[in-house]
C-alpha cells in the first residue's frame, strides 16, 4: 500500500514537473491572454452581485512605451536587469520589516510576480510560495528578461478589470501604451500593488509622492535586455 502510494506521487510530481516546463516553454511564445487572477476577480464579482469585467489587450514589447518600462523596474524592482529572479537583498529587508511588527512589505521581483500572475493564484501559502519560486526559475532559465518584462507588463492587474498595459492605458489616460509619457507611466507603476483602491490620474498626496520618487528613479534605468 505505501509502495502504491508512493508511486502514485513520484508519478503525479513528474507529471507536474513536466507539465510546468511545457507552460513555461510555450508561453516563451505564445501570448498570454488569460490569467488565473481573472477568472478568481470575476467569480468575486459574480458573489458580490458586480459585472463580471475583464479588460486586457495583449501587445508586444515594441508596442509598450520605454517609459513604462523604467517605471516598472524603478518602482517595482530595481536589480530586475542583473538578478536572476530573486532580490536576496529585498527579501531580507522586507522580513526584518515585517519582523519589527511595521506594514507588510513584499520582495517580490518582476520576475516572481510574472510567475505568480501567469501560472498561480494569490495568497501566501507556503505551497503558492513553493510553487512561485519553482517558476520563477523555470523563466528566468527559459525567457529572456525582455520577454518577463513583455509578460509582466500585459498580465499584472492595473485597476479594477483591468489587466495589462495597453488596457490600463487606454483606462487611466485614454491613450495607447506606446504612448504614455513618463509621470502616465509613473502614474500606473504607483498605484501597484493595489490597484483597486488607488488611482493613477486624479490620485492622492500619497500616490502623486510615489509618482514622483518612480519618475526620478526612472533617470537611472537603462534599459539593456
């Protein structure tokens, strides 16, 4: 009996493993147009009686403006260009944060959250967590930094509904992505990772302060894919 159950899952493990590496392959090319944060957002507004609203609008990397780009590094993850999916450095800062009882901050890279968005759901279960470091290492092993960003930028949730670059831009400033300018860029990067309760135009004294420290840091990013 134990020997079966043990078969059984070294069985289901290798299929896992080899099913992930498959994912994680194709969508090295292949758009990604829906996410397990999507359909979780629209089952919750199904229950709480809301339209179940999706807007995402994949577009290539060429098609989503530089600006954008910087602002996400410089507000999001600063090492994203030289770290090979995790900031060990951010990690430990944000538990001795957390440790001395002040707000719970995150370490999460660009790259972790591509992982999270794309193939898992949310929460902070020590399984999610498991899970999101072993596809954080799958794309950092099989795509390129450009296409993690390309990813990152079309899947991450960026207003209520609203998923992705082309459509937050088109929702925050009626504008296309290729478009935006550094403080509209600066803008959608400021209201991450609650983009539900903050907005980008119109924003508060909070949100416009963030603005302002990711357009200054965007003066040192360089972007070299």
């Amino acid at each position: 009996m134990v020997k079966k159950i043990f078969r059984i899952f070294k069985k289901t493990v290798l299929w896992f493993l080899a099913l992930s590496v498959f994912l994680v392959i194709v969508f090295r090319f292949v758009p990604v147009f829906y996410t397990p944060l999507m359909t979780i957002r629209a089952v919750e507004n199904l229950f709480d009686g809301k339209d179940m609203v999706c807007s995402h609008d994949w577009e290539p990397i060429e098609n989503l403006s530089v600006n954008l780009q910087k602002a996400a590094i410089a507000g999001e993850d600063a090492t994203f260009l030289k770290h090979h999916g995790f900031d060990f450095d951010a990690i430990e800062k944000a538990m001795k944060s957390n440790e001395k009882g002040k707000k719970l901050r995150g370490g999460s890279t660009i790259s972790q959250q591509t992982a999270k968005n794309v193939f898992l759901w949310q929460g902070r279960s020590w399984l999610r967590k498991g899970l999101e470091t072993w596809f954080t290492i799958l794309i950092e092993v099989f795509w390129s930094k450009e296409r993690i960003m390309e990813v990152y930028l079309n899947s991450i949730e960026m207003g209520d509904g609203v998923y992705g670059a082309e459509a937050a831009s088109k929702y925050w400033y009626r504008k296309s992505a290729k478009n935006l300018t550094k403080r509209e860029a600066a803008g959608i990067v400021a209201i991450l990772p609650n983009p539900r309760k903050f907005k980008a135009t119109n924003s508060s004294a909070y949100i416009n302060r963030k603005k302002g420290r990711i357009q200054a840091g965007m003066a040192s990013v360089k972007l070299d894919y």
